[in-house]
C-alpha cells in the first residue's frame, strides 16, 4: 500500500529521470514532454549546473525568514529580472507558487486602494473563463466552473465581477471596452484591479486576444482608478515568445505582474509578483508593511535556482527559439488540423500552444467532455505528453490540447511531437 495521496484514482508511473525534452519511468518508457508537465520545464529537464548552483546556495545560505532578512541572492536576482522583463522600477514579492502569487496580487490590490484612502474598492473583475490558482482566493477569482464548483459556499461571489472571454471576432481595442460596461455594473468605485491572463492557460487554451486589448485594458484600469494585473504565471518568461506575453500587442506596463512556472522552470518552487513604484510606494508610506506573508517567500535556494534559470534563457536565446519553434510546430498543428475534421482550431503564441477539439458536424464543442482525455491518454501511450482540459464553452463543454515544450526543444523534437499527435488523433478519433 502506498502512503501517497494521489492528485486522482488513475494509476500513476513513477518518473526516475529526466534530461532535455524527454522523462524515463521506472519501467524504462521515454516520455516527450510536450507540456513542460504544466507548462513549467521552459529550459528542459536535468540541466545540471542548476543543481549545482542550488546545492551551493544551500551550504552557503539555505534559508533566511523574510520578516528578518533579505539576502543577497534575492537582491541579485529581482535586479536582473527586472531588466529581463524590462520593468526597471518594479519589485519583486518572491513566493513558492503561482496560487500563492495571486493570491499576493490580489492583496496587494485591496491593501493599494486603501492605503490611498479607498477603503470601498474590494472587487477583482476577472474573465470567464480564466484560472488564476487552487488557492480559495485565487480560485475564487477564477472562471472556471469545474474546479471552482465544490468551493462556492466559500466564495463571496460578489467580490469577483466577470468578463466575457476574449473574442477573435472583434479588433483588440473593441474588445476591451466591454470592460467598460463590467466595472459600471460593478460599481468602479468599488472595483480594486481587473486580473486577466494575456494568453490564456488551462481553462481555455492558448486563447489570446487582437492585439491592442491590453493597451486598451489597461487604459480603462487607469480611467476608472483599478489596477491593471496581468496573470503571466504560464504565458510569461519567455514562453510566447516575448519575455511578458501582455506586451505581444502594443506595449503595456501592468501595475502587477504575476510570474510562476518558468521562473525556477521546475528546479525549485518559485513564483512572484512584480509590483510597480507606485503600488510599492502605496503600501511603505502607508502603513510601511505588506499585511500578508509566507515562510518559504524569496526562500535563497528556490531564488538561486531561478536566477540560472533566467542565465540560461538569455544565453541560448530561448525567448527567440520559443517564436521560431513555436512558428514550425503551429504550422504543424494547421496541416493536422487540415487532415483531422475534429480539430477546429489550432491557435496560439510562441510555445503556448492548443488544438481545440469537437464536432466537425457542427463546427463547435462535444455535449459531453472526454475528446482531449482520450487524445492525450493515446499520445502517451505513443511517447508524448500533453495538457488536456474541458470546459471553454460552459464550464464542461469544449475540449482541447494544450502543448507546450520546453524552449529548448529542438527542429527534431517538434518533429516527433506532430508525428505522434498526428497518430493519436487518427487512433483516438
């Protein structure tokens, strides 16, 4: 019997290696792994001068609580990735985890607005869908019907006014001004930040809207006194092929951006939010202290893991490789697209990739969900790795396949990907 309290009841392999784009498990099959797990691995597995620079961080300076210290490892690394991300005032808020970072966002939004003296803005306009986090406030900011479901008794429902998805039909800049109409609904006066992933993750993937959205978004934030928050936990660092995906479409300097996933790249848990001069300013002369913390936050080793990490992403150039493999493997998913009648779409940016799966028939989504499971479960059986979900359309309808490799992935690679995806489509459908 195992002591293990697995994510499902579906048996699971037990993973014993890794290095570059592919896994082994103890019965000695090799994985591709198409999504970085959930889109995390963005340098590729078994890089070991990471483990080297962690395991002399942690001789050197294991841990240090944050209320007590800085260190000087923290401070190096909030330097550089502020240029990475070409955010030069901002700071970072070090966390362990992408829930975690919104969840610091989100705080850190109310206790702006009143330290400014607007106790009354409270509220987190958000997207349906969206996913922001696991975490009750970060889930409740959330979109996403299926894993928010069981929560809602915990849920003030009111504090979380939703926006419609992005929609393709419409020029970026029309698309945003329904926002408009969301925080007169909600009362702008009571509105703290609008909270949106610039291309969308898990609950709807790989969506993205025309360019000029954000600009415009934030431009409405500015009019109506609420912050703009981009939630770049899985489209940031690098992966869409730009270090910020929010700055794909026009530039825009988000008030909070929320960084998790590629950070560290699975060598360590880390995740933040950089905050800009002025929310920072807000907050220490104010009060002069964030009234919110975790134990493991700007935790030396997890940091050191994440500032090789960022060496790496700049040294082998892998935002640029993210746009061209990303450009060859989008290609790809059009012509299976063109030869599989159940794909009605493959969309995306950079290395954030999807197939949206349903009925040729019809053009739109399944009744029932269960298409992407049964793809993804053939591709593994073939070798390859992928991030299936549901729920776009209605919470339980609407299919689809997020892909997602590690930057690093080779010509050769991507290759191997659409061969395998192009036999399990054709065995799964």
């Amino acid at each position: 019997m195992s002591n293990v309290f697995y994510r499902s009841a579906k048996p699971y392999p037990v993973a014993v290696r890794a290095e570059g784009v592919f896994l082994w498990d103890d019965a000695g099959r090799r994985f591709l792994d198409g999504s970085s797990g959930a889109l995390v691995a963005n340098v590729g597995h078994g890089r070991a001068e990471v483990a080297a620079v962690m395991a002399e961080q942690a001789g050197r300076l294991a841990f240090a609580h944050g209320s007590q210290f800085s260190s000087d490892v923290l401070e190096d690394y909030a330097a550089h990735l502020a240029r990475f991300l070409e955010l030069p005032t901002h700071r970072l808020w070090a966390v362990s985890g992408g829930s975690e970072a919104n969840e610091s966002a989100i705080k850190l939004a109310r206790q702006y607005h009143v330290e400014r003296g607007e106790p009354e803005r409270y509220k987190v306009v958000t997207r349906v869908p969206s996913y922001h986090g696991a975490s009750l406030g970060a889930l409740a900011a959330s979109g996403m019907g299926a894993r928010r479901e069981l929560y809602t008794p915990l849920i003030r429902e009111d504090a979380w006014p939703k926006l419609a998805r992005p929609d393709p039909a419409l020029r970026g800049e029309a698309d945003a001004e329904r926002l408009r109409a969301v925080l007169e609904a909600a009362g702008p006066e009571t509105v703290a930040a609008f909270l949106c992933e610039p291309v969308v993750g898990a609950s709807d993937a790989a969506l993205a809207p025309n360019p000029g959205y954000h600009a415009r978004a934030a431009e409405i934030c500015r009019e109506y006194g609420a912050l703009f928050i981009a939630d770049e936990v899985m489209c940031g660092m690098g992966r869409c092929g730009a270090p910020l995906a929010v700055q794909l479409g026009g530039a825009v300097t988000p008030d909070l951006v929320v960084l998790g996933k590629g950070l560290a790249a699975g060598y360590a848990p880390l995740a933040g939010v950089m905050a800009s001069a002025e929310v920072y300013g807000a907050v220490m002369n104010g009060s002069g202290a964030f009234k919110h913390g975790f134990t493991y936050a700007g935790h030396p080793v997890s940091v050191a893991a994440g500032r090789v990490v960022l060496d790496i992403l700049e040294r082998e150039e892998l935002v640029a490789a993210a746009r061209e493999r990303g450009a060859q493997l989008l290609a790809g998913l059009r012509d299976l697209q063109a030869r599989h009648p159940q794909v009605l779409e493959a969309r995306g940016h950079g290395l954030l990739l999807a197939l949206v799966l349903g009925d040729p028939a019809t053009g739109t989504a399944y009744p029932a969900p269960g298409v992407a499971e049964r793809v993804a479960r053939v591709a593994k059986e073939r070798g390859l790795l992928t991030y299936p979900g549901s729920g776009a359309v209605d919470g339980t309808r609407g299919d689809h396949l997020l892909l997602g490799p590690p930057l690093s992935i080779s010509a050769d690679e991507v290759s191997q990907m659409l061969e395998i995806l192009d036999a399990a489509l054709g065995e799964a459908l």
